[in-house]
C-alpha cells in the first residue's frame, strides 16, 4: 500500500457485500479502477474521500480518465457526488460496521436506486447513449461564434 493510500485507508469496516461484481456492468477500464480503489478506501457507509486529482495520481491515470470512470459510475448508479471531494457508493456495494446497518441502509434506497433489478445493464448502457447524444447536439463553439458574429451583423 502507498503512502497515500495508507492514509486513506478505511478504519473499521467488517461487514461488506461480497457479491458487489454482479452489479458492475461492462465499462470502461478506467470506471473500474476508480471503483476497485473507492471500494477499498471507503469510510464505513460508503463514504469516499478524493479529489480527482488525488485518484488520478494514486491510480497513474490522467485526470479526465477519471473524471470520465466517476461519470461512468454515476450513469451505472454505483457512485453519488456529495460535494467537492466527497462521493456516495451506492449502499448495496457499500461496507458498513455490521449487517444490520446494511440491511437499513439497503431498505431505505428508493427503488429507482437499486442495482438488483434485472434491466440494470441496459438502464447503465440508455444513460450513457442519452449523455454521448447530448453531447454530440452541443453546439460547436466554432459555431457558437459563427451565430455570435451573424447577430452581431443583423444589429448593425
């Protein structure tokens, strides 16, 4: 273990769900290194403390691969964004101090939250096709300037 993993390392954790890998669908290598090093660093809870640039250099990988794997586990609903710094695992892949906590924290989850639905892989998949066509509708900013520059024309 690194320095700096060490001192992130989670403190007491002894109840886990061992059967996490059957709710990760197919992603790309980055998302699973984020998800592998989070699963091992999180507090008790599923409470994650990094920055992205704090992973991308434990981790070797560039910044925006891991901006691009967090984004790719929040389209699979493995990962929450709290603040700056601070993500969620989601509970049914979180580790807690004993079952009972897990149990409730499982209960509590809105349906819409869980990972043991049988269309998990395609709702992951339908997320990531609805981002890749959004992003593909933005303007370019060539054309952004080009528009700019047309009403800028149509004022004078």
């Amino acid at each position: 273990m690194t320095v700096a993993a060490a001192e992130h390392a989670p403190g007491h954790i002894t109840w886990g769900s061992f059967n996490v890998f059957q709710y990760i669908p197919r992603m790309p290598g980055a998302a699973l290194q984020v998800l592998y090093h989070l699963l091992g660093t999180q507090e008790p809870g599923g409470r994650c403390v990094w920055t992205q640039t704090a992973l991308s250099d434990e981790l070797g990988l560039e910044r925006t691969q891991v901006s691009r794997g967090i984004q790719h586990l929040q389209f699979a609903n493995l990962l929450s964004p709290v603040q700056r710094g601070i993500y969620q695992l989601n509970p049914m892949l979180s580790a807690y101090e004993n079952p009972r906590d897990q149990l409730a924290a499982v209960k509590a989850m809105p349906r819409e939250q869980r990972l043991d639905v049988p269309d998990f892989e395609e709702r992951y998949q339908r997320r990531v096709a609805e981002h890749d066509a959004r992003k593909g509708q933005r303007p370019r900013r060539a054309k952004i300037t080009q528009l700019s520059e047309r009403r800028l024309k149509a004022v004078d």
